[in-house]
C-alpha cells in the first residue's frame, strides 16, 4: 500500500462491520432462506422429480391465462438472467414440459409455453409443494406475526426497489 492510499483511507470514512445483533440476525436469515430452500428443493425432487427451478417456471406458466409468457418476462418474474432460463427451458423442453415458440410481435424474443404435460405435472406437484410450504414456513407463525412478516418483507423489498442500481 502506498503512502498515497494511506492518506486517501484516512480521509474517506469507511462503512462499519455490523454489530453483533445485526450479523446475528442476518445468520438466522441466511441459515433459514437456506434451510427452507433445502427442505422444499428436497420434497419436490421425491415426490415430483423436479427441481425447484423446474417447478418455479412450471408454477408461473400455469398462473398466465394461456400458460404462455415472453421469454424475457419470465426470466424478470423469476429473477433470472437469459442464459439461466434458456439452459433450462432447453432441459424441458427435451422432457415435454414446455415448448418455445417464436414471438409474434418481435423476431428477436421467444416465447416459453406450457404444455398438456407441463400442466398435468405441475397441477400433480402443486397441493403436495404447498403443504410443505404451509408446514415449514405458514403454520408455526400466528396470524400477527404472518402481517408482521408480510409489513416486514413490503418494506424491505420496497427499499430494493429504491435502491435497485
């Protein structure tokens, strides 16, 4: 490092560590978005043989009015980038869950459609996946600490928003 850096350090105040209440709390976030990722990725998979990505884009298809949607909506919906979706979508497609079809209205995007199997399958996965979903993360929470929870999450993605670079 040199002198200059040093200086330079000096005069610009650099954000602080978090206290040990806050890196606690995180740690419990962390720890239960990953326990409840593990849980529900482990029911899917015996009991449907799906990914929980799998289901994901299943699960958004069959909530359009014609189980279709552009390509790039359903990458924003799910937080996805294109290769990510394409590689994917690709996989079940080999396996008849969606097709891909050209878009009407742009030659450039495509569109990812569910098919009668793609239906079949996720309308068989859904009661069993939201039984484990109430399980794990509804049922040991009472009705005002759900509201809580849901006030919480409101403002917390409120400020991604916001703040979203």
């Amino acid at each position: 490092m040199t002198r200059q850096q040093n200086r330079y350090d000096w005069c610009v105040s650099r954000p602080k560590r978090l206290t040990e209440d806050q890196r606690l709390l995180w740690k419990a976030y962390r720890d239960l978005f990953q326990g409840l990722s593990s849980a529900l990725q482990d029911q899917l998979q015996s009991d449907t043989a799906l990914s929980g990505s799998e289901y994901s884009v299943l699960a958004a298809l069959s909530h359009t009015p014609d189980g279709v949607l552009r390509a790039r909506e359903l990458g924003a919906e799910l937080g996805w980038d294109r290769s990510r979706l394409s590689h994917l979508v690709r996989r079940m497609e080999n396996r008849g869950l969606v097709t891909r079809e050209e878009c009407s209205e742009d030659a450039r995007g495509s569109m990812v459609r569910l098919t009668d199997d793609g239906t079949a399958t996720v309308e068989e996965a859904a009661p069993e996946h939201s039984e484990a979903i109430r399980r794990y993360f509804f049922n040991p929470l009472s009705k005002e600490q759900l509201e809580t929870l849901a006030a919480v999450f409101d403002r917390l993605l409120d400020n991604l928003a916001r703040n979203k670079k």
